[in-house]
C-alpha cells in the first residue's frame, strides 16, 4: 500500500451567479474536492475548504502501488462543480524492503 499528499494552488476566480453560498463558519471562498483513483481502481475522495494544516493539501492512505489520478474540482456550497476540473496523474512505487528472518533450520554438517 501507497501513501501520497496532494498540495494544489489555487486562483482567486470570481463565482458565478447562481452558484450555492457556503454554510456560515466555512470558508465562503468555496472548496475542492480531491477525487483520487488507484491502481486498483479503488476510489476516495477529501474535501478541502483551505483551513487545513497546510491550506488545499490532503493527505490519502492506503493506495494500491501503481498508475493513479488525482481529479480537484472546484464546488459550490450544494456541491455543484465550478469551473473545470484538473486532472493529475501520478505513480507509487513498491514500498522498499529489507530481508526480515521468518525462520532459521538447523541441521548437522
């Protein structure tokens, strides 16, 4: 399994008319949502509001080793798209390894 964080800039874009305002105490700017697909065709999906940590960067866990894609699309407060989505691909490699014993036989020379 495969761990990735995401970090996507951001533009301050005007929002259109008729776009869903965003609940009070979030952030009224909008949010993304970070839709990601593994190897395995597994899919999750963060929403990022820019209060994170480090703002507009998620973190996935657990991602098949391989070929993936990260899609961020912009959302209104009802969830309907905003402009148009941005597509990432990406690749995990195999974890590294080291030669852990599981077993030891003995036998007489």
């Amino acid at each position: 399994m495969a761990n990735i964080s995401c970090a996507v800039t951001v533009t301050a874009t005007p929002v259109p008319a008729g776009a869903a305002p965003f609940p009070t105490g979030t952030n009224p700017n909008g949010a993304l949502v970070l839709t990601v697909t593994d190897s395995a065709n597994a899919v999750q999906t963060l929403t990022l509001n820019g209060s994170e940590a480090t703002a507009w960067t998620g973190t996935f866990q657990n991602l098949a080793v391989g070929a993936g894609t990260v899609v961020a699309q912009a959302v209104d407060g009802a969830g309907a798209p905003l402009g148009s989505a941005l597509s990432q691909a990406f690749s995990t490699a195999a974890p590294a390894t080291f030669p852990q014993a599981t077993a030891i036989t003995v036998t007489a020379a």
